[in-house]
C-alpha cells in the first residue's frame, strides 16, 4: 500500500476512536544508536550501551547533533524521547533546514524534564512552530541544562503528536473565604498536543462545608492545539473548615474511552474574619500583625500599616504555612498548616506550634516563632521548623497575599532585584518580555536574585519580604527559594504574592514549580527552617527595603553585622589611577610591539580596548604634564592600529576585557564595524545558556591556562 493509503487509514481510525486519541503514528526515523549522533560539545564518554546511548555532560551547554536526515518538515511535526537524566531543568531540541543550514535559538523549542536518574519519555510537537518549516536536514538535542550523566534509549521523529491536553492549575478566587460567600474554583487548561482534545473535568468538595452552586459538576471542555481555557465551578461556603479539593480530569469524550487521567489539587479554606474565636497581635510603631484563631486554631492572619492615624490592611496569610508529603504508594497529601497551639514568651514574641500524623502513619511537627526584630523598626522575624521523616515535596511559609480584600492587583512599583522591576501597569512573568519558559519568574532560579527580598508599594505603603544571603550557603536542599507574582497569576486571584519555600529551585523543584520533582529525604533529627523578615513601613520606593535587608543580618546578641567588613582599601582613588597608569604606561609596555600582552607571556599588540583606558584617563587628569604624556601614547597606539589593520582596527574587542568599542565612537569610524559587531551581537545570543549566562569556552591552550 502507498503511503498516502496509509496516511488516510490512520487519519479515518483516528476520528473514529477520539479526538484525543494519540492514533496510529508513522515513525520516520528512530535515532537510537550512537553512530546516528555526532557528540559535538561538552559531552565525555559517549557510547552505545545495552540500554541505550550514555554520555557525560560535562558543562552548562552539552549537545549533541544527528546525522544528516532531510525529510519534510509539514509531514512529520513530532519527536518522542525517552531518555535518563541525573541533574538539569529542562532539555531543547534544535534544528537545520536547506535553507538555514545553522543551528539557532528561533529553530528550537525547550521542554522540562525529570532529572530523578530514571527513565521518562517526552514528546515534542513541533506542528505550530513557526520554524518548523522547509526540509529538515538535522536535529540538534541538548539533554540537559547543567552537568549530568544521560542514557539516551530513543529518539523517534514521528507525523504527529496527537491531543495532549494538561491541567496547569486549580485554585480558589480567595486564599480563604467567609461563611456565606461564593467560592469560584478555576482550573486552567492548555492543550499542548498538535491536535483536538476533549477533557471531562469533575470536582468533589465535602457538602458540609461547601454547598454546589452548578446543575452541572462535570465540565467537558474541547481544546484546539495550542488553545488554552479556564473552567469554572461555583459554590456556597457554609461554615467554617479546611479542606482539599480534588479536580479529577480525563480525556475522551465518553467514560468508556482509554485514555489519560489524573487529578489536581487544592486548598479551600472557610473562616470567619469578622467574628474570630481568638486575635492575637504583635504591634510595632506604625505595622501590627493580627492571627486569627478559627473553629481549627489560628490561621488567617493580617497585617496592617498605620497610614494618617489609621490601620490600613495590606496583606493576609491564609494559613500558618503549607506542606506537602509524598506518601509511600506515590500519591501526595496536602497538610494546611493551622496552628493549634499558642504561647507568648513576652508581648514581643510569640510561638505558633501543631502536630499531626500523615497517611501512612508518620508524625510531623511544625512551629512558627514571630518576634518585632530587635535592630528594624516595623519589621517581624518569621522563624519556621518542620521536622519528621519521610519524603518532604513541599514546605512554606510564609505566603504573604498582598491586597487581598483591599486594593486587589494594583500597585505603584514592585521588585525582586535581578528579576523583576515593574512599575504600575507591568506584570510579572510578562509575554510582553519573552515567551514561555524564558519569561515565566515565578519560583526563579536563585543565581538569577541579586538581592533575597521581594518588594511592592500602593499609595505610599511599602510592603517586603526579606531573606537572609546567609542561606545561599546552606546545605543542599535548604536554600530558601522564592514565590513572586505580581499580580498573583499562579491562582488567579485579585492580589499579589510573596512566599519563600523547599525544597529548593532547582537542586529538588524545577524552576516555575512548586513541588518537588525529587523528594527531600526528611530525617527527624535533621529539621528544615524558613528563616525570614516581614517589613512594613511608607514609602512609595520599594528599594527602600534594601536598608532594612542590610540590617537583618545583625546577631541577635551583640547586633554587630555578620556580613564581613571590607578590607581597607591599600590606596586611595588618586593613588590607584596613577599606579594604573604607570601599568600601562611602563610595566606592562611592549616598545617593540608598540602594545601589550592580554596575559603575562602571550604576545603583545596594540589594542583598541587599552587604548580607550588611556583615552580615558587623559581626559579625567586634572594634571597637564600627565595629560601630555598620555595624549603622546595615545597617539602612537592609534597611529600603529591604523597602519596595521585599517580604522577597522579601532572597533575591535580583542586584547581588553575592561573596555571594548569605544575607540571606534571616539574617533567616527563606526561605519567600518557595525556589520561585524553585528554578527557578534548573533552569535552572543546564540550562545546564551538556558539560564541567561554565557559560559568561558577556551579556543586554545592558552586560554585553557
């Protein structure tokens, strides 16, 4: 039979099955030995194995790259892998086509993977990329992000992908509710695949606590590849409780069909705020915390600013804090931390503590201490401990809901230095910066916050959560990671949210997510800590949280800073310039070369980036004689550029690190050098690595040492 018989066969059973079914797939190719790749960087050891192809990665951009494959692109839109990677976040595939024979990052698409040393398939559909296009004569395929050990098992390029529809999200419109409010639970739903999806989603809440606005709990929703929806169920609270809701999901349009299924999670919590059992307050000069005790203990908590002699609210923590345990049949359980313990040490301090026993029968316990910092004023310390033994996917605290039943989503500035700096109509993990994944920031990679602290203001009032640099030199597994959305996206909710979390990004939780990937193995003598700052002040400036973040780290005894005190400076400004100077005036002078050697011993020529140094300090020298000698070098340096390599010679970036171009602009001979530095500028972007960072490849022995 032809291949167009075929092509219509699978095309006929496929419609009759279902519209989510993956149908029957034409392989085009299965890349699954060694002599069908080229390892072509940062790869060692790579070799054909029983259970497929092993390879070392050894740096943060390992790839490997086909054979040559030339096939049509609109015919087979699809690639499924299944591969065992030990560390990384997330893997890219690239590829070539006739007419661009280069490999770059238009031509690739990035996926997440499980980096748990087992074995996991991934599929990739590549039918709505606007790349995919023409013939394709190779694949690239970088299976990690970062140094890991991989066994490729397969690589197949197949026609199509099918319907792969995901559950993205499941939350309540609030962090808790009141008796007699509406609850709106929102599951939001993308179909990833390449082609039509049906979902039959269903929720089921205990009728005790919530009652069931809908005639119909099972939603079926139809997805287009691509498509992305939001699914809405509505209910009554009738009293207080706290309880998990489920979304069980399933594709098909009938309950017959085979197809996938899960489910998907969330906490629903009833209080009620205006009538508590209990309040108890921590105040400050112009802030004040309140904790809510319910029907369960406390839990709701407010915090408030003064502002004109009036209390302003501005934040609300729904819970005490949140855990999350993987149970020993593979399922996760959710425990809402509410306290149901209480003592004061004094009006200053207080200790929030719970206990409870999980499903397999396991006890945990957690505390939270609160205290008015002794060296911030309108600052709180929040010192969390969990301890118990078992596989930890989740544990934080605090989660600071910012907004909530007050001024929503607006906001004046907000920042999480090195990540996000918004002002008051930016959004956090914005399209408008860059497409998913690169633009999402949700739970950032750690490298990526210059300064641990989190800030947003509103008609003049400063809200922060401050976190100590000292816990980037944690242990493994105990290095805080952040929860930043501004507004707060990640539940659809009419708010903003700071929190802090572990395990941490991306050593156990991938980037943008929540849960841990590989369990944190909980020992009970070995508790974990979230230690942090919560500050309240006006101010329309959120950077002003800097002096407060600066003055955290203080020892709680003495208040003496435990960041290190810089070393007195040998010389001083004026001192340094001259010792500069006399560097590059003599020292480092090579009279034959009419130059300077980038390194001791390497070769000496003159360089346009050297130049620019003594361009600059003649024209900051208030000193005529120094001016004098310095223009007569500068001169001669620029005069034998000129004769060697052309005014060209002046834009060029080789042999200084410190300046680069600037000679070009000086002397307006740019014209020579824009298409070249053109074609850097390409080649910088190509060789970014997925975190943003540009790794040092050394091009020879030298550079190697």
């Amino acid at each position: 039979m032809n291949r167009f018989f075929w092509r219509l066969y699978a095309t006929f059973v496929l419609c009759l099955l279902s519209t989510t079914s993956f149908g029957l797939h034409e392989v085009l190719l299965e890349l699954n030995h060694a002599q069908d790749w080229h390892p072509l960087h940062d790869i060692d050891g790579f070799s054909q194995m029983e259970n497929g192809i092993t390879f070392d990665c050894n740096g943060s951009d390992p790839y490997i790259i086909s054979k040559i494959l030339n096939f049509p692109a609109a015919e087979f839109t699809a690639i499924e892998i299944e591969m065992k990677v030990t560390k990384g976040s997330q893997a890219q595939i690239f590829w070539t086509t006739d007419g661009q024979p280069n490999t770059d990052e238009p031509k690739s698409q990035r996926f997440r993977i499980s980096a748990d040393d087992q074995f996991h398939r991934y599929t990739v559909s590549l039918a709505n990329h606007p790349k995919w296009t023409g013939e394709i004569r190779q694949i690239r395929l970088d299976p990690s992000d970062t140094k890991a050990t991989v066994i490729l098992r397969s690589f197949k390029i197949i026609d199509f992908l099918g319907a792969d529809v995901k559950v993205n999200h499941f939350s309540p419109n609030h962090p808790f509710v009141q008796p007699d409010e509406e609850v709106i639970l929102t599951a939001s739903l993308r179909n990833e695949g390449d082609q039509a999806g049906v979902l039959r989603l269903q929720t089921n809440l205990p009728s005790s606590v919530l009652k069931s606005l809908d005639e119909l709990p099972e939603k079926i929703v139809t997805l287009q590849p691509g498509e992305e929806k939001t699914v809405e169920w509505r209910y009554l609270a009738l009293q207080e409780g706290v309880i998990a809701a489920v979304c069980s999901w399933r594709e098909g349009e009938t309950h017959s069909d085979e197809e996938k299924e899960g489910t998907i999670s969330t906490i629903v919590q009833v209080i009620d705020i205006e009538k508590p059992a209990e309040t108890i307050s921590l105040q400050d000069e112009s802030s004040r915390i309140d904790f809510l005790r319910g029907g369960m203990g406390f839990g709701p908590t407010c915090f408030s600013l003064k502002k004109n002699n009036e209390w302003k609210q501005v934040a609300w923590m729904a819970r005490i804090g949140t855990v999350r345990i993987q149970l020993e049949d593979g399922s996760a359980q959710n425990q809402p931390i509410l306290a149901n313990q209480f003592k004061s040490e004094n009006e200053d301090h207080y200790t929030f503590s719970n206990s409870w026993t999980d499903q397999d029968n396991r006890e945990w316990n957690f505390e939270l201490r609160v205290r008015k910092s002794h060296v911030i004023p309108n600052a709180f310390h929040f010192s969390y401990r969990l301890s118990g033994e078992g596989q930890l996917l989740h544990f934080s605290g605090p989660e600071l809901y910012i907004g909530e039943r007050t001024f929503g989503r607006k906001k004046d500035m907000a920042v999480l230095p090195g990540v996000e700096y918004l002002d008051r109509e930016a959004v956090s993990s914005s399209d408008a910066v860059a497409r998913p994944p690169v633009r999402d920031h949700f739970m950032p990679h750690p490298y990526k916050v210059a300064i641990p602290m989190m800030s947003l203001t509103y008609d003049n009032m400063l809200i922060s959560l401050l976190w100590s640099a000292a816990d980037a030199g944690a242990k493994e597994g105990r290095e805080l990671s952040p929860i930043f959305g501004a507004p707060n996206r990640l539940d659809g909710q009419n708010n903003h949210l700071f929190g802090l979390f572990l395990p941490p990004v991306p050593t156990f939780t991938r980037e943008n997510e929540d849960t841990a990937f590989k369990p944190y193995g909980m020992k009970r003598d070995e508790p974990l800590e979230i230690d942090c700052i919560v500050y309240l002040t006006e101010s329309s400036d959120p950077m002003d949280a800097l002096d407060a973040w600066l003055a955290m780290d203080q020892r709680e005894n003495n208040d003496e800073p435990s960041f290190p005190q810089p070393i007195p400076a040998p010389r001083g400004y004026e001192e340094e310039i001259v010792l500069s100077r006399q560097a590059y005036l003599t020292t480092c002078w090579d009279d034959n070369a009419k130059g300077w050697g980038h390194c001791a011993g390497w070769k000496a020529y003159p360089s346009g980036g050297m130049l620019a140094l003594l361009s600059l300090d003649e024209f900051l020298s208030q000193n005529e004689n120094d001016k004098n000698v310095l223009r007569e070098r500068i001169e001669l340096v620029k005069k034998t550029i000129l004769e060697q390599r052309g005014p060209a010679g002046l834009g060029e970036a080789a042999g200084c690190h410190v300046m680069n171009f600037e000679p070009a602009f000086y002397w307006g001979v740019t014209e020579n050098k824009l298409p070249q530095w053109k074609q850097m500028a390409i080649g910088l972007e190509r060789s970014q690595n997925h975190d943003g960072s540009w790794g040092f490849h050394p091009g020879n022995e030298q550079q190697k040492n």
